[in-house]
C-alpha cells in the first residue's frame, strides 16, 4: 500500500510537495480504511486538476522512479527535467521520497539525483512510532534497492501504473488464461450495457493455427512467444503459453447472439476492458493501481457504476488512485472527503501544489460537484469572457 509521496524539483513540482494517503478524521464510508496495525490508509484518491496543473506530472514522477529501479541506475539525463520556471533550481538536485507498507513492514525509500548522478539512496524500515531503522545509505551510481527484495518487488511489480492502452494485454491474458476472471468479466460487462451479451474464447495450438490459415504476413516472433497481438483478416489473436505449447487465441464478443471480434468494439469499450484487470485486482490483490485518466473514452454514467462497484466491494483489498476531470464523480456517496484531492498551479511561481478536499469545512449536504464546478475548491481551468475571443 503506498502511504505517501513526496517530490521536489521534478517536472511541475517546485518545492517539497506530498501526497499521502493517510485517512483523516471523517466518519462515512469507514470500509474505505485498511487498517495496517500501526497506521492506517485510503482504499483510494481521486485527483481533480485544470488540464496542465500537474495531475499526469504526479503519475510520471512516480512512473520516473519506478523505471530507475527497475533500471538499477539513472539511466536518462534528468537535468530538463528539473522544475524550470525558477533559474536555481537547475543548480539544486530532485529528490524523490516514498512510503509504502508491504510483507507486514513500513518502508521508507528516497533517492535525490542531481542530472545522471545519485546524490543519495536510502531505505529505512519506517518507525511510525519510533525511529526509523536504516537499512542502507549511499551515494554510489549504481542503485541498491534490488538488495532488499520485499522493497524492491513492491515498487516493481506491486506499483502498478496504467495509461491509456497499457492494460489491454493483461485483459486478454487474464480471459484466455484464468476462467475467474473470465467469469467475473463476462458478468461485469453485460451489467454495464455494453451490449455484449457475453464472451467466448477459441482456442488453437500454434501448429494448427499455421495449418489453417495464411500466416505469410506475420512476423515469424508474433506465433513464437506468449503475449502477443496478431492482426490477420480483420480479425484479432493473441497468444499464451499453456503446458508449455504456443495457443493462438481468439476472443468473440457476442450481441444479440451474433459474433464480433473485439476489434470490432467501441473505444469505449475497448476501455472498458483494459479496466477489468484494475477491478479484478482491487478485489484480489493488495497492490496499488495508478490509472491516468481513468474516465477517458468511458461514458460519465458507465465510470461512475465502475467506480462504485470498486468502492462498495467490502472485499475489496487494493488500493486505487486515478486522476480524472469526471465531476460527476465528486460524490460524498462514492468517497469520503480525504479520498478527493485537487492538483493547482500556483500563480506566483507556476508550481504544481496539491492538497486535500479534507483540507476544507464541507457540510455533508453540499453539492460537492456544483462546489468544485464554481471554483470553490480551485483546481478548475481560467477561462476569460468568450465575449474576448471575438467569435
């Protein structure tokens, strides 16, 4: 579970700025908190932003430091990437700190680089509510972290980030390869009115799929490994490994008992289905999603029923923080007030700030959505009179 993190002198973000998901004093929607035993943490955040405030700015921050561990070094110069709007801090490094609870431990990691160099790495087992215990320090290029293996899986494969058609692959995957899910995924889609009735999947061994069609287009790689998209006759496969043997499958969508190839789908629907995995794994998986746009492409009634299936679930055991620009999701029903922050851009220094609705008096009665759609809470666009554009 991500606890919280902290950024400075990154992209949009000037001085120290953090986000947490520590839950506050609130009383609704208690099932949103997972206790930890010696703190506690949100089942989720929304973020709400202008367009250019920094919302992405969060997720790339993130995705930036997840990639240099992956990587074990810093692997790309970071010096254009440093807060630019201010001329010393392009002499000041970046530093990036994140808390996050795995394996039953707290931990604290941080890294501060200065263009390709390592200024600092270090991780602590967090004290919480003593010292925190260190675990190593250096200043050494060559990052450390792949040592520690419950840290390291965490931010490598627990830190999920998800962009627009990043999670197709692990849809199809998981339908051709966990009947769970395909269950879950088929029942999921018919209640959202999809249109399709339900799905199917056609299986057929690499050999016979050679025998049976015209493979001279295709990439000789595509029918030799797992994971792949093939595109033949207007018709999409993708293949798995299954006792060890190259399956080619196909998956058919069905409307009113006639079949469509999933190419033949909507965008929204297409969409919908990279988001299946999120609400498979929130449900099953203790990890935390990190969706960019989460509503993008999706109609607003669709996102909101998906979004409640995800919040009302008591079984629910992940964690999910998206950015988006739905307000209709700005609803007490849904989250509870420290679930929805806002990312703004601060007019004297150009910054990304963030902060809390939890930072606000709210009467449990306001209409949060009219509140932030009047520029009660900040975080919308600065539009002048239309009248000055001389349409």
């Amino acid at each position: 579970m991500l606890l919280r993190f902290v950024i400075s002198n990154f992209l949009s973000f000037d001085a120290t700025t953090e986000f947490n998901t520590f839950p506050g004093s609130g009383t609704t929607h208690l099932h949103h908190i997972y206790d930890l035993g010696k703190v506690k943490t949100l089942r989720s955040t929304a973020i709400y932003g202008a367009n250019g405030a920094g919302k992405s700015n969060l997720i790339d921050a993130l995705e930036q430091l997840q990639y240099w561990v992956k990587n074990g070094c810093i692997s790309t110069r970071t010096n254009r990437q440093k807060f630019r709007l201010k001329i010393e801090n392009q002499e000041q490094p970046s530093s990036f700190l994140i808390e996050f609870f795995t394996a039953g431990t707290f931990f604290l990691y941080g890294l501060t680089i200065d263009d390709k160099n390592v200024v600092e790495e270090y991780l602590y087992e967090s004290g919480i509510d003593k010292a925190p215990s260190l675990i190593f320090k250096h200043n050494e290029n060559t990052l450390r972290i792949y040592t520690h293996k419950d840290a390291y899986n965490w931010i490598t494969t627990q830190l999920i980030i998800m962009r627009h058609n990043t999670g197709l692959i692990e849809c199809l995957h998981a339908l051709c390869t966990n009947p769970a899910f395909f269950s879950f995924s088929n029942e999921l889609l018919k209640n959202l009115d999809t249109g399709i009735d339900f799905l199917k999947v056609q299986k057929m061994p690499r050999t016979e799929f050679r025998k049976a069609h015209d493979i001279t287009n295709i990439h000789p790689n595509l029918l030799q490994e797992p994971g792949k998209i093939i595109v033949l006759n207007n018709s999409r496969y993708f293949t798995t490994k299954e006792n060890d043997e190259i399956i080619v499958n196909k998956i058919i969508a069905f409307h009113h008992n006639f079949p469509f190839d999933l190419i033949e789908e909507s965008t929204g629907t297409k969409r919908l289905l990279e988001l299946l995995p999120v609400c498979w794994s929130m449900i099953h998986n203790p990890a935390t999603i990190i969706v960019d746009e989460i509503e993008q492409s999706i109609h607003p009634v669709l996102i909101i029923a998906l979004i409640k299936k995800i919040m009302h679930n008591s079984d629910t055991r992940g964690q999910l923080i998206f950015t988006t620009h739905e307000s209709n999701l700005l609803d007490l029903d849904i989250f509870r007030n420290d679930e929805i922050w806002f990312a703004v851009k601060t007019q004297e220094s150009g910054a990304t700030g963030l902060y809390s609705l939890n930072d606000f008096i709210v009467n449990a009665r306001l209409d949060i959505r009219k509140g932030y759609l009047i520029n009660r809470f900040g975080a919308i666009p600065f539009t002048a009179p239309l009248e000055l554009l001389k349409w």
